[in-house]
C-alpha cells in the first residue's frame, strides 16, 4: 500500500494548491480527482475568472507557482463599488508601496499552473480521473482504497471536493446551508476603452454587477463580467442573442468602457451559501469550499480557501518539528480554531451585503449611499476593508505574507 502524510481528496484549485504548499515544506501527498485534466484545462469549461487577493498571491509565489502565471494576471490597482450608477460610491486604490490589490486570473490558467507544478513535484502522487470508493479513518491513520483497485495510505485526510463534498457528508458534519435564489452569468468580453486596471462592483436590487479586468488580448481592451440575476431570469438571459445581452450589459455598465464586443460563451453558475458548523474530525480537514462557500459578491471565495492552505500547512509543519503525526487530535484542534473565526466573518459579511444591498426602495438605497459615502470619509475603516480585500485581515499564517513556514 502507497503512503503519504496527507491523503487530498479533491484536486481542484484549493486541493492542487495545499498539495504543491505541502511538496515546498518537505510533506508528501497524494491528490486524487474524478476529473479528466484535457476537460477541466480547456478553455470553454467554465469560463470563470478569480481575482487572486494579493495575500494568497504571495502564497502562491512562495510555493513556486508563481512562475507559471506570469504573463497571464492582469493587476487589479483600483476598486469602485457604487449602488447603481449613481454619483459617488466607494474607491479603494492601491499603495504604491503594497503593490496591486489583487490579480485577475482566467480560471484555466489557474488550475494550468496548479496542476503542472503538483504534477511535476517531487512528493506528491496526483490521480485524475480516479475515484475514493471507500474511505477509512481510524486511529492508526487513513485508508482508501480507489476506483482503479489500488489502496493508498495515511496520516490525515483533506476534504477538498468543493461545495457538494462526499468526505463531509460522511464524516457526519452539520452545515448551515440556503439558496439565494440567483445565478451568476460568467463571461467576458472586449470594450472601446481601456479598463486601466479598475475592477467595479455596481449593486443593483436585483443582484450585485461586476467588471472585472483582464488582460488585453489582439482583439483589444477586455473584462470578464460576473452578473448575479434572479434565478427565474437567468434562463432568459442566457437565450438573449450576444447583441441582445451586449446591449444588457452595456446599459447596466452605464457605458463606462464605452461600446462592448467579442463576448464568449455564457455561462450560469447557482448562487448559495453554506458553513460547516465544524470543519475537523478524526483525521479529517476540511478546506476550501468543502468547509464553507459564499457569495462571488466580494470575490473572496477561492481566497478563502487559499487562506485554509496557508494555515493548515503552517500548522502541521509546526507539528511535525515537534514529532507530532499530521493528524494529530491538537493540530486539527489548532486548525479548527485559526480558521473557524475567520471564515464565519467573510461567510457573514458576504451574506449581509447581499442582503443589504438588495433591499428595494428610496430609503435603503439612501441609506446605502449614505454609508458607502461614511466609508469613503473614514480612512480608518477604509483600510480595514482594506486588508480584508487583500486577505491580510486576522492572524495571517506565514505563507499568506511570502515566507515559507
């Protein structure tokens, strides 16, 4: 039987991630994935794109990933979010000492780069288009035995599957769960003007509009576009003609980037919130949307789960320099606690503004202004949101700021 100190069960971004953070500390893993890499690498298959925080960014640079994406992230310098289109709203503007607030990555680059620098790491044993038929968790460590007939081992397990995960639902762990009701319609497309690297979140009642930068391309200026709709309007968005739902955008953009064309593929993504009321058991780490998954409307969700890496690696690096197995009762104990807090406040945060801002009516929208318009005045509170956008809030594990543990 094949044994690693960590047995990964889902090698999306946040699993390919832990995995290659793992390989940079001296740990070994085994990451196994359902999916076919041809399917999930090519350029129609989702057509996401994240904005990776500049936190996580250092994570990412730390771990040699970094050098796989260059020349594929447009900086994000500057952030205007406003109700509507009305005058005024809400700008967060880069330090020039701190770098880009953030970068926009094509979500095919992002799991390129992931994939490519797991498979070529030296302690890790990636397994596409494999399947745990039966999971073991016990004193001893952690045993499966796979779709293709073969048994790995060991000393800790990580759900990492996304928000529908197998390893959670058999571990027994509650989760706080409810649907919003509306789709996300995923594009992008080319516009007139250049973006100049501003990122924009228009809050309409009907679901927050956002604009996103990306790098231009030979056919000019382009951005990718995340549109949360009621869920009985999203069919009939996604029928509109590409002239027609162009025209859509352009009128909720307000003509900003001036005339819009060239949009790709659309797609639909159901929007939902879920938080597991506890994200360890025996042998068991939950991470990523496996442990808890909000709404795209702060751009914070693959963050989050980047954020679980860098505490869950630092805490069992620590531990194994003091003897400790990886899946030591007190390492999860300290895992559960570093990131319980902070998941639950972006998980709240994310949830209240989508509540607030979709309040209809004269007197929430006021009053809305009136407190994007606080913020503004208010440099302290404004830094505070800050570092939440960046991923620096909190008790920041060692990765998050470009050190390695």
């Amino acid at each position: 039987m094949e044994h690693a100190d960590v047995l990964i069960l889902g090698g999306g971004l946040v699993g390919s991630a832990l995995g290659v953070a793992l390989d940079a500390h001296g740990l070994s893993a085994i990451i196994v994935d359902p999916a076919d890499p041809e399917t999930i690498l090519a350029a129609g298959f989702d057509g996401r794109a994240s904005a990776i925080a500049s936190a996580p960014m250092r994570m990412l640079e730390a771990i040699g990933v970094g050098q796989r994406l260059a020349g594929f992230g447009c900086p994000i310098e500057q952030i205007r979010v406003s109700d509507g289109l009305a005058a005024g709203g809400l700008d967060f503007l880069a330090d020039p000492d701190d770098g880009a607030m953030g970068t926009m990555f094509e979500n095919r680059r992002l799991r390129a780069a992931l994939m490519g620098a797991a498979q070529a790491a030296a302690r890790i044993d990636v397994r596409m288009n494999t399947r745990a038929i039966d999971v073991a968790r016990d004193a001893h460590g952690v045993r499966a035995t796979l779709s293709d007939g073969r048994t790995v081992g060991a000393s800790l397990l990580v759900g990492a599957e996304g928000r529908n995960s197998p390893t959670r639902d058999a571990a027994g762990l509650k989760v706080a769960r409810w649907s919003y009701d509306h789709a996300a319609l995923v594009t992008s497309l080319h516009h007139e003007r250049s973006h100049d690297n501003v990122a924009y979140e228009i809050f309409y009642p009907d679901g927050p509009f956002a604009i996103l930068p990306l790098l231009d391309d030979d056919d000019g200026h382009r951005s990718a576009i995340v549109w949360s709709v009621r869920g009985d309007a999203g069919p009939g968005m996604l029928k509109l003609s590409d002239r027609g739902f162009l025209a859509e955008c352009e009128r909720a953009m307000g003509g900003v980037l001036g005339p819009l064309s060239r949009l790709t593929r659309r797609f639909s993504h159901p929007l939902g919130f879920h938080h597991a009321a506890t994200i360890t058991a025996d042998r068991l780490a939950l991470v990523g949307d496996a442990a808890h998954g909000i709404h795209p409307i702060a751009g914070q969700g693959v963050n989050v789960g980047f954020r679980d890496v860098a505490a869950l690696v630092e805490v069992l690096v620590e531990g194994k320099r003091l003897g400790l197995d990886p899946g030591d009762a007190q390492l999860l104990a300290r895992y559960e606690r570093w990131r319980s807090l902070d998941t639950f406040m972006v998980a709240a945060a994310t949830d209240g503004l989508t509540r607030l801002f979709g309040i209809p009516g004269k007197t929430a929208r006021a009053a809305r202004r009136f407190g994007l318009s606080a913020v503004q005045a208010l440099p302290p509170l404004k830094d505070r949101f800050m570092a939440e956008a960046r991923g620096e809030s909190g008790a920041v594990p060692k990765l998050l700021t470009g050190m390695t543990v």
